[in-house]
C-alpha cells in the first residue's frame, strides 16, 4: 500500500470529517451570537438576489446529486433498471447543470464582494477566502464533466462509500486523473474549514419553518 495514498485518502478525509464534527458542535456552544452568515444584504442588496439564488440552487442541486450518485452502489440502481451508461449520462447533465448555477452564482457573489466599495470597506479575508475555495471546488468538478470524462462509479465512487462506511480504500483513487483528485481534495478541505467560516449557517437553514403551526389573527371585541 502506497503510504502517500493512505495519508491523502484515508487519514486526510478523516481529519476533515474530525474537525467538520467537532468544529461546529464546538463553535455552536461557543460562538452562538456568531452563528450566521454575516449577510452584507444591508449594505448592498440589489446583486445580492441574483448571486444568492443562483448559487444556493445550484450547491444545493449539487450535494443532492453527489449524495444520490456517489452513495447509491451501481448493483441498486441495476435492479431498477438504470445501468451504468444511463447513470453516467444522468449524472453528466444533471451535474452539468447545477454545477455551473453554483458556479455562476459564486462568482457573482465574489465579484460583488470584490469590487462593491461598501462592501471592500468591511470585507473580511476568511469570507473572500471560502467563496474562493468554492468557486475552486466548483469549478474543477465542471471541469471534469466538460473534460475529463472519466467513469467514477468504479473508483471514486466505491472509496467515497468506504469513507463512509470506515472500510476505505485509497488504492481505488490511484488511476484517477489528477483533476479528479484536486477536486476531491478541495472539497475535504473546505468541507474541514467550514466550522471556521461563515459557512456554519448551513445549520441555521429554516427547514422547519415550513413545519411551523399556523399564527391565527384575530379582530378584538367591539372592532369591525
């Protein structure tokens, strides 16, 4: 077993997963009034929209695809009739798609921070630095759609379901291109710097506001 390999994909990803865990329970406990995305919507709101939506769409578009098309073992989707070639071809366009919403949108909301004077007055080296590692992630992945062309489901496929499951195998990363693993680093990586960054708002996300009870209003006695 290669050394290097066993270091980069076994003990690096467990590291990032490590600090992922610990980061943010620790930081939620610590820093609760800092727990939010720092939103500079006060300041400058009118290209704000467009970024925002876009690139929320698109990450969100993108984790789903990555969950259901890297977790899910080939045999399963077999049974329901979708064999691999099928599966490549989902995951292509699919990919294609959201991947370059996120893309666009994080480079809308960089550009914004980057060049809005109001915004350059209060802007913060850890936030230019996380929309920059996620145009980075984003954009390696789209480019290994648009170019690199290379099965997954046979070998980062597998070692991503050996992360999970504690049984990986960073022998299956060897004979994958190197796009495919810068991107795959980036990605560990940003996922372990996340509980430093405004990141952390990902937990703050309103899903059970659609659970909410209803808020009844009523007229008071005598009003007409």
């Amino acid at each position: 077993m290669d050394p290097a390999y066993t270091l980069i994909f076994t003990v690096f990803p467990y590291l990032c997963l490590a600090t992922f865990l610990v980061g943010h329970a620790y930081r939620y406990v610590t820093d609760r009034y800092g727990w939010n995305a720092r939103s500079s919507e006060f300041l400058e709101k009118k290209s704000l929209f467009a970024g925002s939506v876009i690139f929320h769409w698109g990450i969100v578009g993108t984790f789903f695809g990555h969950a259901a098309g890297l977790l899910m073992p080939q045999r399963i989707l077999d049974r329901l009739g979708i064999d691999s070639q099928v599966h490549m071809e989902i995951a292509y366009w699919s990919g294609l798609a959201v991947g370059i919403a996120a893309f666009i949108g994080a480079l809308l909301l960089l550009q914004r921070r980057l060049t809005h004077p109001r915004l350059k007055a209060v802007r913060r080296l850890n936030d230019t630095i996380t929309i920059g590692a996620i145009c980075l992630v984003v954009g390696a992945g789209i480019y290994n759609v648009v170019f690199g062309h290379y099965n997954v489901l046979y070998s980062v496929a597998p070692w991503i379901r050996g992360i999970v499951t504690f049984t990986p195998d960073a022998m299956l990363m060897k004979a994958v291109p190197l796009s495919y693993k810068i991107h795959v680093i980036a990605a560990w990586t940003l996922l372990g710097f996340s509980p430093f960054s405004r990141l952390v708002h990902i937990w703050s996300a309103p899903v059970f506001y659609l659970l909410r009870r209803r808020i009844v209003f009523r007229r008071l006695a005598g009003q007409s």
